[in-house]
C-alpha cells in the first residue's frame, strides 16, 4: 500500500509582532479544525471569518526564526499533508492586515511512497493582497502538450497513458523565464525584467521602436546639472513619462526607416531571385504608354 503526500516548506520575513498575530489567527483556525470552539481576538476577526471555508490545514511548523538564514522570518512547513490552498489564503491575510506590499511565493509538491506513475507533481503560488495565482505542473504539461502535439497527445497524457507525441522534441523552460514570469504576475518587475520581456514582445508583435526616451538616458545629461538623487530620478521619470504621452510626430522619422527596411529587403529579395512585381507593372505601362503614342 501506498502514501500519498503534499508538502511546502518557505520563509516569510516578518517582525515578531507579525508573528504572533499569524500564530493566533491560524491558532483559532487549527481549533476550529478539530472540533473546538476557538478563540477569535477582535485583531483576528476578519482574517479568521475570511478562512472559515477551509476544513483543514496541514502546517507543521510555523515557527519564528532569527539565527541564519538571515533576515528573521517565519519558517512555514507543511511536511505531509499540506493545504496549500489555505496556506496561500492564510498568507493572503497576512498581507492584508498589515498592508505589506509585493508578494509571497511559494512552491509545493506532491509526491508518493512508492514510484507508481503518475503520482508525483507539485505546483506553485503567488500571492498579494488583492489576489492568489496558482499553478500546476499537470496543467503546465497538458498545455504544452496541446501546444506542441496537438488534442490526441494532450489527452494521452491527462489519461496517464503514453503520449504518441516525442517527447525530446519538448524544450524545456528555462527556470529564469518562470522566475520572470512569476514576478510580472506579482507585479515586483525589476528593470531588467521589463527590458527582457520588451524585447521578447517585438519579436513576437512584430513591431520594433526606433528609440527610445529612457530615464537613464536623460539622467546621463541632467545629474550634470542636479545631481543624481531619488527625488531628481523622480522629476525626470515624470518628464519622461510626460513627453512621451503628449509627443506628436510628424512621421519623417518613421518614413526614413521605412526607406532604409524597403532598400535591405530589395537587396534580399534579389538575392533569393525573387521577382518584384510592380516593376513588371511599371514595364508593361510603358509600353502602352509607347504604343499610344505611335503613329
């Protein structure tokens, strides 16, 4: 016979204050739990009527930790038999009640006593105070075998049975891009995130900008002039922002650029042999143009 477990284990910075608030709301959850009439404190009220859905917990360990690793934190462990469904809500109330900005990720998996097929996978949340994004690696798999093999694959693998589809021809995702990904659904982007996915975006959409008005690029010229300083960085984002919502080209700019494209994809289009029709146009144009003017 086999087990069956889910488990998670991470950190969640916090001041002792923090702390002690989590461990009494979760405190009256885990009573309510087991049968007990808890004792909700007029601070807990609304987080614990917020988790009144939920019928189990499954955290081991909520435990407040100052030696390394550094900074302190509460250590959350769910070793077995982990909701993680309720952990991502208990974290969502935290967030909420002390109106902590960014967001708390945390990944999970489930995993079994004996190597059955099909019995290992885990998943992974994001959670704010305004939401809570989940994922599987099962819904990840079946996507992507839809994506790549089309219904009959994707179905295969949601029976458990064998995909007809190769699998080697599946290229994995680099854990940077989901570790991207993760923070644009957070919404804690870092700057090279945001220039990552902009140049990602053009390859995709088909639309490349020709420039670019950049903070860094004016900070260049202006900490000349003011120096560089949080509150200058700021009245130079608000410029930036600013010009770039009230500019109004006169499309010179865009039409030299259209020349310059047409004359490479001329040169590559003769390269591959490629017959360019409306000079087949103009040609025959002249012609008639010839024979209406003969005699």
């Amino acid at each position: 016979m086999a087990d069956y477990f889910t488990s998670t284990s991470f950190d969640v910075r916090a001041t002792p204050e923090q702390h002690e608030w989590l461990e009494r709301l979760h405190g009256a959850v885990c009573d309510r739990f087991n049968g007990d009439e808890p004792e909700v404190d007029p601070d807990i009220q609304e987080a614990y009527a917020a988790l009144e859905s939920f019928e189990e917990g499954g955290i081991d360990n909520l435990d407040y930790v100052t030696e390394l690793p550094e900074p302190p934190h509460i250590w959350v462990c769910g070793d077995a038999e982990a909701n993680c469904d309720y952990i991502a809500a208990l974290m969502q109330q935290f967030l909420r009640h002390f109106d902590l900005p960014g967001a708390i990720c945390f990944q999970w998996a489930s995993h079994c006593s004996k190597p059955i097929p099909d019995s290992f996978g885990g998943g992974a949340f994001v959670v704010t105070k305004d939401a809570i994004e989940g994922m599987t690696s099962g819904s990840w798999a079946y996507d992507t075998m839809k994506r790549v093999g089309g219904e009959e694959a994707a179905e295969a693998f949601a029976k458990g049975g064998m995909s007809p589809w190769p699998l080697g021809a599946v290229e994995p995702i680099p854990p940077e891009r989901v570790a991207r990904a993760l923070r644009y659904a957070a919404g804690c982007m870092t700057p090279d995130d945001a220039d990552d996915i902009r140049y990602e975006c053009q390859q995709v959409g088909g639309c490349y900008p020709l420039e670019w008005l950049t903070v860094d690029g004016m900070m260049e010229t202006v900490t000349e002039l003011f120096g560089d300083s949080p509150e200058v960085r700021e009245i130079v984002a608000d410029a930036c922002a600013r010009v770039h919502n009230k500019w109004d080209s006169d499309g010179h700019l865009k039409g030299a650029a259209e020349d310059w494209a047409m004359n490479l994809i001329k040169e590559r289009a003769e390269e591959l042999g490629l017959t360019d029709s409306s000079s087949d146009e103009v040609a025959a144009s002249d012609v008639d143009d010839e024979s209406e003017e003969a005699p």
